[in-house]
C-alpha cells in the first residue's frame, strides 16, 4: 500500500495466518450458517464480502485503504453509537479468491488486529459453496483481550461477539438475495 496509512502500528499477535492455515490456537470459535443456494448466489456473497459490505451490512462504520479486500490492507470498523464508538484497526493477513467455474470452492479472507483494537487476534470470513449448490459462510475468530479494561468486561464481549458474528450472518443473507 502506498500512502498514508489509516491505522497505525504492526500486527499484535501470536499465530499470524492460523485462520487459514488451520493451525488454530485453543478458545477459537467458528460459526457457520447456511446462506442461499446457486452460483449466482455464491458470487453475489463472495463480491460483497470482498468489497467490505459484509461489514456494513452489519452496522458497522467502515474506512479501509482500499475499496476491496487485498492483503495488506488495513481497516478500521468502527461500532457503537455517537462518543462511544469503539474503533477496532485491523490489517488483512490472507485472501483467498474465488476460481473460475461453478464447481465447490470457497474464498475468504482474514484480518488481524492491530494497536487500539480492543481484541489481539485474528478474524476469517468465508464463503463456500458445495456440489450440491448449498452456500454457507463460517465466521472463525481468536482472540484475547488487549487491556485488562476489556478482559474485566468478558461475559459482555463474549455476548457483543455472538452479536456482531450473527449480524455477519445476516448480512451475508441480505447479500445472497441481492438486497442493497
């Protein structure tokens, strides 16, 4: 990336790429929920995950160093509402896009955190689609609190992390059926 950068500081983190190498520390969680069925369906998902609109579909406020997903680049989603807006800076750690062809396969991408983020960890979004058709997203995160602030607040980040994650499944539905 060229320019000025819109978050600041390096990854903070143990375990760099484990969303999709596989190599997963202890405590991740995936979530996975169907999304729609067809090709047609699946590249819709993939096109609004790969463009940020899974997150915005989901409430939060968006600013990234580039209009579509690259490794590299960083981004900060922000959430909560007017002074008490929670910025959480991240930088992308992996991509995989999707092939040609209407055969199984699945593209994604995974973000790390980055200074200021409440969390240290890793997050990974991921749209599949299967022989038969069916399409379906997994949400995979890692993580622990990056202050002793947010590690006081666990029953109620657990509970904001449920939130958010089926906000992402939503939101990949609304893409799925085409919705704007």
């Amino acid at each position: 990336m060229s320019g000025p950068r819109i978050a600041a500081g390096e990854l903070n983190y143990e375990g760099i790429g484990s969303t999709e190498h596989g190599n997963l520390p202890p405590g991740t969680l995936t979530t996975q929920a169907y999304v729609g069925q067809g090709i047609a369906t699946y590249r819709r998902v993939v096109q609004g995950m790969f463009t940020w609109q899974l997150q915005k579909k989901a409430g939060l406020r968006v600013r990234a160093d580039s209009d579509v997903v690259a490794a590299g680049a960083r981004v900060v989603s922000g959430f909560g509402v007017g002074p008490f807006r929670l910025n959480a800076p991240c930088e992308v750690v992996w991509v995989r896009r999707p092939v040609p062809g209407d055969g199984p396969q699945s593209a994604g991408f995974g973000y790390g955190t980055l200074p200021g983020h409440p969390v240290r960890g890793e997050e990974a979004f991921e749209i599949s689609i299967d022989a038969k058709g069916t399409v379906t997203i997994a949400v995979t995160a890692f993580g622990e609190p990056s202050s002793w602030i947010y590690a006081a607040g666990g029953a109620v980040a657990r509970r904001a992390r449920r939130h958010v994650t089926s906000r992402y499944i939503r939101s990949a539905r609304e893409l799925a059926a085409g919705a704007n």
